[in-house]
C-alpha cells in the first residue's frame, strides 16, 4: 500500500467516524424531543446486548467434564458479584478473566 493510498483510507475513516458520531446531534437537536422508540430502544438495548454477550461468551461451554463448565461457571458469577458489590467494570472485566484464566490451568 502506498503513503497515497494510506491517506486516503485513514481519511474515508475519519470522515465516515465523524459523520456517525455527528449524524445523532443533526438528527436530535437540543430542543426536540426524542421519538418514544428511540427511548424505548435505549432502556431495552443494553439489556439486550448484554444477554448476547453472555450467550456469545458461554456458547461453546462444555457439560461434558467438569473442567468444561466449572471454570466458565465460576468466572460468570465472580464477574456478576463483582459488578453487584463494587460497580467496578474494570474490577469485574479483569477479575473475571483472571479467574477463568486461573481455573482453566488448575481444573
């Protein structure tokens, strides 16, 4: 790839992460109200994506032994009491993943 080509990429990507980020302020301005579906949308999505997450997450766990479930298990309820107790994602993200990480090399 040329330093030619480069700019131009990395340009089309600026312009397209400034119109994205830009098109909501356009669409919604200060003073107008938001349609009641977006509202809706924004209470019910995070929920969502987070149920996918989970499902994404623990999709290809195993029951068959259990050193398929257990540290996938473990790790799930250390991120869901971390978050309930402190309300810290970095707490709850690392934590988790050092657990299963643990576990995985143990069980």
């Amino acid at each position: 790839m040329t330093r030619m080509q480069a700019f131009i990429t990395l340009a089309i990507v600026a312009a397209v992460t400034l119109a994205l980020r830009a098109w909501p302020f356009l669409l919604f301005p200060g003073g107008k109200k938001t349609p009641p579906f977006l509202q809706y949308l924004g209470r019910v999505l995070p929920y969502a994506i987070m149920g996918m997450l989970v499902v994404y997450c623990l999709r290809g766990t195993s029951f068959s032994s259990a050193g398929g479930w257990i540290p996938a298990l473990t790790a799930s309820a250390f991120v869901v009491a971390a978050h309930k107790l402190r309300h810290n994602l970095l707490l709850s993200v690392l934590g988790g993943t050092a657990v299963y990480m643990l576990l995985i090399r143990l069980i």
